[in-house]
C-alpha cells in the first residue's frame, strides 16, 4: 500500500494491516466474552412455575454453572429433548391426521434462504431449480398461514412439540371457583404423557396456534442466534487454524473451544425452534381437560382411594351414591358395598365398611392424604375434586392405581426421556440411557482436554493434576455403568428366595453405593479444577502463544 508522508514527519497509510499479535487481555476477554455468549443464550429453561419469578432467575443461574463446568451435560438434555420431541411431534400429527414435515436435507435449502437471502442465487448455480426452492418453501412456511377450510388447525411443527415439553400447555383455575389442584395452585402443566393421552382420545380440546405465536414468546431472534453461531465459529475455527500453523493454545481456549463446539450442536440440531426464556405459557381453556386434571389431582392426593364404575341405567350425570334428598337414603351394588354419606337411618343400611362417592371407594380407616395423615372430614373442595375428576375417569376410561402424570408443576429442565423411569425399585431401561449420556459425554470433555498431554504447564503438579483429571473425566461414563450395573444386579436378586443370591444382591448394592460416594468427590473435584487451571494458565504462556493467523483479525467476532 502507498504512504503519504508530510513535511512534519508523520506518515499517513491508505491501509494498515492489522498486528499480527494480540496480548493476555485479548485471550481473556475473547474467551470470556465467547464462553458467556454461548452459555447464557444456550441454556433454554423451562417455562417458570406462575408467580414465582425469582425461581427462574436461580434456576438461570444454576444451569449457568452446569454449562460452565459440564457443558456436553447441556447438550445432553437438549438431545434428550429432541428425541421427546420427535416423538411427541409424530403422535400429535397422526392425531390431527397431519403429514410429516420434510427432512432436514429437502427443508436445509429453505432453511438457508431464511438466514442468508443470498443463498437461493448458489443453490441454484449447483443445479437447484427455482420452482423446487419455492415448493419446498411452501412445505416449511404454511405453518404461518391461517387454517383453510381443508386445514381444520396449523400444521404441529418442531416448534410446537419443544414448546409443549417446556411447559407451554397449562390448565387454569382462576375462574373456576374452585382450586381444585393439588397444594392450592391455580395452574398446572400438561406434561408429555398427557399430551399423548389427549392425542388419543380428544385432541381437538388443545390450544390451535402457530409457530409465530410460538417464536414471538422467545427472548432470542434469530439475529441473536446468528451472532452466537457467528462466535462459536470463529472462536473454533481460530483454534484450529492455530494448532495447524504451529501456534500454542491456551488451556482456556480450549475450554472455550468446547462451549463454542456444545452451543453449535445446541443450535444447528437440536433448539434452534425452541424458544428462549419464555415467561408465559399458554393456558388452556376447552373445560373438557379439567376432569382430566381432576383426575390427575385425585390420584396424587388420595393415592389409596379407589374408583369403582357401576352400571346404572339412565344416570348418565347421576351420582353412584343416591344423592336424593333423603339423607338417610342409600344404595347397594354387589360389587361393592355404597352408602350415602350420611349414616341411614335404616339399619339395614348401615355401613359394613366402605364409602362411595361419584365411584371413589372410601374404606373404613383409610388413610386419604398423600403424606398418610387421616381426614377427619373431607371438605367440599374434596368433594368438588371427586366430582369432577369421576367424569373423566367415566369418559375415558381410567383406573386408579396407575401413575397417571398428566399434568405437573414444570419447575425443572428435565427431559421425560431422561427421568420418567428414574425413582423405581427394578432396574429400568431409561438409567441406562442416562449412563450411555454420561459415558459419550465424559470421553467428550475428558478426551479433548487429553489433546494436550505433552503440553509444557506452570509446574510437575499442575501437570499431574490435569492429566489426572482429564481421565478421571473420561472414565467417569464407564465407572458410572459399571455402578448401575451393579445396583440392577442388587433390584434383580433381590427378591429371589436363595440366601446366597440375595447376600450377594445386597452386597453388591452396599458396593454399588459406597463407590459413587468414593468417585463423586472426585469427579466435582476433577470438574472444578479443570476450569480454575484454564484462568491460571493464561499468565504462564509461550510467545508463540500471542501470535494470531491473519484472517481472524478480519472475521466479524465480539472480542
């Protein structure tokens, strides 16, 4: 480039190439800036339980420090999400007799015409017509037209299954008069497994929305998940081009790396649709999924009370019990023995025992409550309760007895996949799936932070201690399966008669416990230093690492 230079001696450049060197603040504040970016706009929690804001911002905080320390842990959830989703996304189509969206390669050139305007000119330099961009489009963006006559609702995307798993479907009983839900709440949350029950018996009774009213509930717009897919990129990119031309990385580059790497995976496969930090859900207001939360609320409340169907002509909305105005007016059924609620005068019908209502069968020194206290007198709440939720079990056929889960306070960022089998007394298939996750993951983040084994660090015990917990990272999936093998081993044998099976079943499980109280500490200890050693490494660095490839002096990037 030509320079200009004046009679006082300074010279003027037309263009000045940037330095090829960058200084401890710029490692520092590129790595952090990049780390919170990723972590902050990547954790998408669930919809916060009503009127309790301040939880939502420690849960925030909490899930911070998970991707901090462990981010593969959140990509982890987010697949467990995903694959909830799918699933979910499959059973509400078929129940709106919906087709399947296209796959992500037919829908990947709308899906980059959406981003980049630019993009359609060189699809269709490499053989993409203009007539197959606009059908395809035309698949992907219905979803933002109103329902014709021929579409009774707008088609159930992506979108609409991760929104329904955050909590996005509540049911409400403000303006019912009656709070009928457990713990005097007014809102509930339609969980997976009520979603599926609806799908199959009445899933006109759900909200119709689109996905634009679903994206105008997130906090993040595609431009603000473009500048953090733009980041993650170069931050990776930049790495890798500084390993490749002989250039020292620093240990918290790399553990930048990683969160750069677990926010693209997050994003491109697996919450890109989900919306972020949503505050609201939606409420659903069709009064025919309040008897199915009734029921919900019974079973949780009075989980030994029990409902017996009887056949009794023309008393469609009648109740079981006699509920004339007689009080001492009663019935009897040779199933079961019912008895008014208040005591007959008549002797012949006086209590052998039990008591029903709307069907729910109340025997003698029952203990009603969930937490074993006995009711002396059911309120009319109660009754309200038993009411309400004996339509439900007469319309769809339900039994108590069975963990029926439709509805719940959605307070946790967890994944049905991942928990609903979690708590049971025999070994079940979901812990496995958990401990396949927690393996993949571990060789993840332990296998990467192995790369620089024959790296110079500050001392022989920094060294020892990184190495020692990069492995005790990478073998921690393993450990943990041989664990849960071992307590599957105890729920197995447990109940088998032999003496010897069930010594070594009882050991086994005592050894299956005292090794996780061995190797957690460890495994916290392995986590925490990993992240200090990467801050404390950024003062004790070579000079090769202060040099900078060109090109990533000119990429768009914060820092």
């Amino acid at each position: 480039m030509a320079n200009t230079t004046i009679p006082n001696g300074s010279q003027y450049h037309l263009w000045k190439p940037e330095p090829l060197a960058r200084g401890t603040f710029s490692i520092l504040s590129s790595s952090l800036l990049t780390m919170v970016l990723c972590i902050w706009t990547a954790v998408h929690l669930n919809i916060p339980e009503h009127n309790r804001p301040i939880s939502q911002m420690w849960r925030k905080l909490r899930w911070m420090v998970v991707g901090l320390f462990a981010p593969e842990w959140v990509v982890w959830t987010a697949y467990c999400q995903h694959i909830d989703a799918i699933k979910i996304g499959k059973t509400m189509r078929k129940a709106f007799s919906q087709p399947e969206p296209p796959n992500f390669v037919n829908n990947l050139p709308t899906l980059l015409r959406g981003i980049l305007p630019s993009v359609p000119n060189a699809w269709g330099k490499i053989g993409l017509t203009t007539g197959s961009l606009e059908q395809t489009e035309q698949v992907s963006q219905h979803t933002d037209v109103e329902p014709g006559p021929k579409m009774r609702r707008y088609p159930w995307t992506h979108a609409h299954s991760l929104y329904a798993m955050m909590g996005g479907f509540v049911v409400d009983t403000h303006d019912l008069g009656y709070d009928y839900l457990p713990r005097e709440r007014q809102r509930m949350t339609l969980t997976l497994r009520g979603l599926t029950f609806i799908a199959d018996y009445n899933p006109d009774i759900l909200p119709d929305l689109s996905v634009s009213a679903i994206k105008d509930k997130s906090k993040a717009s595609m431009f603000t998940k473009m500048i953090t897919i733009a980041q993650a990129l170069w931050f990776g990119i930049q790495c890798v081009t500084r390993s490749t031309l002989g250039l020292s990385i620093s240990l918290l580059e790399i553990n930048t790396a990683i969160h750069a790497a677990c926010a693209l995976t997050l994003y491109l496969f697996f919450w890109w649709n989900k919306p972020l930090d949503v505050q609201e859900p939606t409420v659903c207001t069709h009064a025919d999924l309040h008897p199915i939360a009734a029921f919900d609320t019974v079973q949780r409340l009075y989980p030994r009370v029990r409902f017996s169907p009887v056949d009794l002509d023309n008393t469609e909305d009648n109740d079981i019990v006699d509920s004339s105005t007689d009080p001492g007016t009663a019935v009897f059924h040779p199933k079961v023995q019912h008895i008014s609620l208040k005591p007959s005068k008549d002797p012949k019908f006086r209590s052998k025992g039990s008591l029903v209502y709307h069907g729910f069968v109340f025997r003698k020194n029952m203990k009603l409550s969930a937490n074993g206290e006995r009711y002396e007198q059911l309120t009319e709440l109660d009754f309200y309760r038993f009411k309400l939720a004996s339509q439900a079990a007469r319309r769809y056929s339900l039994r108590t007895g069975e963990k029926c889960s439709f509805f719940d306070v959605r307070s946790r960022n967890r994944s049905e996949t991942m928990y609903a089998l979690v708590g049971a007394d025999e070994p079940k298939p979901g812990l496995n799936f958990l401990v396949v996750g927690f393996l993949l993951a571990g060789l993840f983040y332990g296998g990467v932070h192995l790369i620089v084994w024959n790296r110079p660090f500050r001392g022989r015990t920094d060294e020892l201690l990184w190495k020692s917990s990069s492995i005790t990272i990478l073998v921690s999936g393993i450990v943990a399966m041989i664990l849960e093998l071992a307590q599957n081993f105890a729920a197995i044998n447990r109940q088998i008669d032999r003496t010897v099976w069930r010594f070594a079943a009882k050991a086994s499980g005592h050894a299956s416990t005292v090794g996780y109280c061995l190797f957690a500490p460890l495994y916290i200890f392995a986590r925490v230093f990993i992240i200090v050693e990467c801050f404390l490494d950024v003062f004790h660095l070579p000079d090769s690492a202060f040099g900078t490839p060109r090109w990533s002096q000119y990429f768009p990037h914060i820092g």
